[in-house]
C-alpha cells in the first residue's frame, strides 16, 4: 500500500467524521430552528387539523416562494425562477388542505374503533364523560386526537353535549354524526348505549371493506385509464428527444398553438371525467373538513 493510498484513505475518513460534526452543528443552530417554526404549522395541520394563523400563513408562503424560486433558477434561470415564485402562495395553500383532507380522512377511518373504544368503556361501567376519557387514551391516530380534545374539553368543564358536539363538528364526517347522535339519544331516552356503539362499529368496519374491496377490484382499470392520459404528454417528451426544437417549432405558428391549446383543454376534461369516474363509491364523503374550529 502506497503512501499516497494511505492519505487519501484517512482524507476520506476525515471528509466523512468532518460532515458528520457539520450536520451535526447545523441541526443545532437557529436558522434549522427557525425553519422548523416556521414549517410547524404545515406539519400541525397534519397532525392535528387545524389550519395556519394568517402570520403563520404568511410565512410559509415567503418561505415556499424563496424555495421554488432557488429551484427555478437552478434549473432554468431568471424566467423560471420567476414563475415558480408566483407559485409559492399556490403551492402552500394546497399542501395545507391537502394535509387537512388527509387528516379528515384518517379521522373519520378511525370512528370506527372509537366507536368500539367507547362502547368498551361505557360496558365497563363508566358515564359518558368517563368513556370519553378512557376511550382517548386507547385510541390512536387522528380519531384518538379528536377523543383527547374532547376529553380535555370535558376535564376543564364542558358540559357533554357542547363537547360532543365540538367533536361532530371538528370531524365533519357521517360516522361521527351517527355516534354523537347515538350518544346523545341514549342519553336522553334510555336503551344499551355499549350494544348500540358497537353495532355502529361493526357497520363502519364493513363500510370500510367494502370500500377497500371496490378500489381492489377496480385498481387496473383505474391505473391503466390514469396511464392513457399521461401518453401524450410522454408522446410529446420523446418526440422531443428524438427531434430537438419540434415542441418550440410547434408553438412558432399561430395554428398549431390553437390545436395545442385545444388538445390540452380537452386532455384536462378527460382527466377530470376518469377521476369522477373511477372514484369508488364508499360511505358518504366528508363535509368540508376540519374547517370549523369551535
């Protein structure tokens, strides 16, 4: 082994300990924990379904523009990077819902084994109050989140029916509404409130397979409909390496920019057409989710 082997061997070791100390030093520096204040809201309406204060707002979207805009650049100078931050406001107001969407879903996927979690407790012995507690602290997920408020509601002295109905209202979703409902009228006129909440279980969980066993059964339709609406725009990538400049020279003549524009309109209309036809119906979709916070 030569000298100059042994050298570049402990270079390589000292590169790799020496990023090892850097990425060490920036995960403690205040510009990351500036980032992940910043980032919170995003990552909390996730978690928890709430939506960005308006300053909150305001700062992921100078932060999504600064990004896209350095990403812009990079890839395709000033013009790019100048599209791309116009986008920056866009793209975070459609990752929050997006998150919130999923939020609501995991949310109303959970009734069920809330439901289950609550009948457990009310079969134990325990009043609706105490159920609600009990069940929050074995349910997991989204749906346990919602028990847990509720539960925290409850422990600083709401009465069960405005806590209740903060949670109806919070999960805005049909299965929730049954169970409130289920709750509220056991209350008042009397009857097996644990018999009743797991029946509701066992109805969402067979809702819920059914739905799983419909997008099974329709996953290569809907992939094989999904993969004939992107040929064309691979079409066009390969015609494009094969001839350099066709795209460009297409968008030269005032004709062939009508047709593109055209094709384009009616390939977004065919888009729109497969997703509604290849949504599977399922139990009745959420309200507009997660939107009222009570």
């Amino acid at each position: 082994m030569t000298r100059t082997v042994v050298l570049a061997l402990g270079a390589g070791a000292a590169a790799v300990l020496g990023t090892w100390e850097a990425l060490a030093a920036v995960e403690r520096s205040r510009a990351v924990a500036a980032l992940e204040r910043v980032v919170e809201p995003l990552v909390r309406a996730g978690h928890e379904g709430r939506a960005p204060t308006g300053p909150e707002s305001r700062r992921l979207a100078l932060l999504a523009t600064a990004a896209l805009a350095a990403a812009g650049w990079l890839v395709g100078g000033v013009a790019l990077a100048a599209i791309a931050a116009i986008a920056g406001p866009a793209v975070v107001v459609a990752a929050v819902r997006a998150r919130r969407r999923r939020y609501a879903r995991a949310v109303g996927r959970g009734a069920a084994g809330a439901a289950r979690a609550l009948a457990d407790a009310v079969a134990g012995g325990h009043s609706i109050r105490g159920a609600i507690a009990v069940a929050a602290g074995g349910v997991a997920g989204a749906a346990g989140h919602e028990l847990r408020t509720a539960a925290a509601a409850l422990a600083l002295g709401d009465s069960t029916t405005a806590a209740l109905e903060t949670l109806r209202g919070r999960a805005a979703d049909p299965a929730w509404d049954a169970i409130v409902a289920g709750i509220l009228l056991q209350r008042d006129a009397g009857g097996d409130l644990a018999g009743l909440l797991r029946d509701q279980a066992a109805a969402l969980e067979a809702a819920d397979r059914i739905g799983r066993d419909a997008r099974t059964a329709t996953a290569q339709a809907r992939f094989t409909a999904r993969l004939v609406l992107l040929l064309p725009a691979g079409a066009a990538g390969l015609a494009e390496l094969a001839s350099p400049g066709l795209v460009a020279g297409l968008l030269d003549h005032p004709l062939s920019v009508w047709l593109v524009v055209m094709a384009a309109a009616l390939q977004a209309t065919a888009i729109v057409a497969v997703a509604r036809l290849a949504r599977v119906p399922g139990r009745p979709r959420p309200r507009r989710a997660m939107t009222r916070e009570r």
